[in-house]
C-alpha cells in the first residue's frame, strides 16, 4: 500500500496549524508548537529512520525491520518513539513488535509550510 | 515582490537532494546534510524568523525590519546567521544593513521531501 495521494491536511491535533511560511509570520506559540516537528526530523540518524518508516512496504515498519543504520537497536527504538512523540509517527503494537506509521497529516502539514505563497 | 510561484528546484549547491521521503531511505550522508536543514528549523525563535523574512515585504527583511521577537538584535542576527549557514537564506549587505531574503529552491526542496508519493 502507498502513502495516501490526497493528504487530509490539519485534521490532526498534532499538526502544525499555518499557513506558508512566506505567507505571514508564524506566532510565538504557533512556532514552538511547530518547531518540534522540524527538530525531530533535525538528527540525521532520526530522519535516516524516518525514511526508512515512510518508504516501508506497507507504509510501516518496526524496529525489527529496520537494520544497517549504524546504531543499536534499542537507539533505533528510541529515536522512533521521539518521532512519535513529535507527532511525526503513529504506532500499533502487535504481538511481539511495535509498528509505526507516518502520520500524514503532519507531514502534509509540515511540507505546506514549505511552499510558496501564489 | 512576491515569492516565486514555479519554484526552481534542487538548482542550489545547498539544496537538498531527494525524491520524498516515502519513496525510498536516505542514504547515510543524504540524511546529514537533509537533517542540517530541518534542525535550523527546529528552534523557535529561529522558525519564527525564518518566518518573519520569508513573509516580508518584498521576500527580504534585515535585522532592522525584525523586532518584537522577545530575544535582543544581536541573538536575531545570531540566528539569521545559523540559517544562512543551513543555506536557508541568503544575505546581502547594502549599506548599514544585511538584507536576508529566502533561498527557494532549497526550501522547496525541502517541502518536496515532505509530499507523499503518487
């Protein structure tokens, strides 16, 4: 299964709330909110492991199927469970392993950020 | 003058290199220099700025233009300095003042990163 094509964006509590960044300027507490998500993706260990989540058969992945990244595994388990933290992935324990899941109206949300204003 | 709307993209030397994250796993050293990027949007004050000179008046804003973030003049250049390193923005100097302005093609880069697959 691929990621979805039409995102729904900002349903989620978690997701960043604004507009393009070159739109208006964000608020102090909007950025604090927002900043989060931007620094959990800011380790490049985290965003190896963040790829590796979002482009996994299936759209998800447990620690058990994530290897080669240089680091133990309770450090991959780690950096995942501060992904999720940041709202960035969902997870679902089932039987022995924990899976997780790109939320994707965070990303989409995050990536609105990034365009330009029309 | 407002951004560009068709944004060139991965055009600067800076600039991310990547399809979206969802389409397959950074490599080791893509995820250093991608994670360079996000991490100097993940400070508050930092994204609020970026914020502030990506939404001004004509795509640039100095030191000058920028008050009331809470922090003093020297601690925003301090910042605006940081993303100017992350290759976020770039800077030119008129005068008085250095003038910041967004670099698109690696923020849209990055926002490209973001966007699921089809």
């Amino acid at each position: 299964m691929s990621n979805a094509k039409a995102l729904p964006l900002l349903e989620s509590p978690a997701a960043p709330c604004c507009p393009p960044l070159s739109e208006r300027p964000l608020t102090a507490e909007e950025s604090v909110r927002t900043a989060t998500m931007f620094k959990a993706l800011g380790d490049p260990v985290r965003l190896r492991l963040f790829s590796m989540v979002a482009s996994h058969e299936g759209g998800e992945a447990c620690v058990c199927d994530i290897s080669d990244v240089g680091v133990s595994q309770p450090t991959v388990s780690h950096h995942l469970k501060k992904l999720k933290d940041a709202g960035l992935l969902t997870s679902e324990r089932r039987g022995t392993w924990v899976y997780y899941r790109v939320e994707p109206s965070v990303v989409a949300a995050m990536g609105q950020l990034l365009t330009a204003r029309d």
